[in-house]
C-alpha cells in the first residue's frame, strides 16, 4: 500500500508546536487553500487558547464527498515529505 508522508514546513514554528501539542496537523483542506501566514496565525491562537481547532481536529472523521476523504484513510507517515 502506497504510504502519504505529510509534514509541516520548517519555517512553521506555530504549527509545528500545534501538532506536537494537539496531535495532529492542519486539515488538509487548510494547508492546500489557506496562505502560509493564515495557518501560522490560527495554530497560534489555538496555541494561546490551548484549545485545538475543532474543524482541523474532527476533518477525518467527516466525509465530505471530495477527493480529498480519501487522503484520512491513507496510512501516514510524518517521517518526510512527499
């Protein structure tokens, strides 16, 4: 089974933090359509709320009929990029 390896650049120190404290990245959506300093913005006041966006946190148990689902039911790896 092919293996998708999704990773935070490394100038996002904000979402780099979101996910080592929430456990989990950005919804895909996010990452594909919001700018790089929107993401940064929003992980950091969740980060100052110490709450986890609750969109970017329930998005894999939420099929929204885009070709996108398919990507929560891929194994994934945070080990590089692809």
């Amino acid at each position: 089974m092919r293996e998708i390896i999704i990773k935070p650049p490394d100038d996002s120190p904000n979402v780099t933090k979101y996910r080592e404290r929430f456990g989990h990245l950005p919804s895909i959506e996010a990452m594909k359509w919001m700018k790089h300093e929107e993401l940064e913005k929003i992980a950091g006041e969740a980060l100052s709320r110490n709450k986890p966006m609750k969109e970017w946190e329930e998005r894999p148990h939420i099929k929204l009929g885009s070709v996108l689902d398919e990507m929560y039911d891929t194994p994934v790896s945070d080990n590089e990029y692809i």
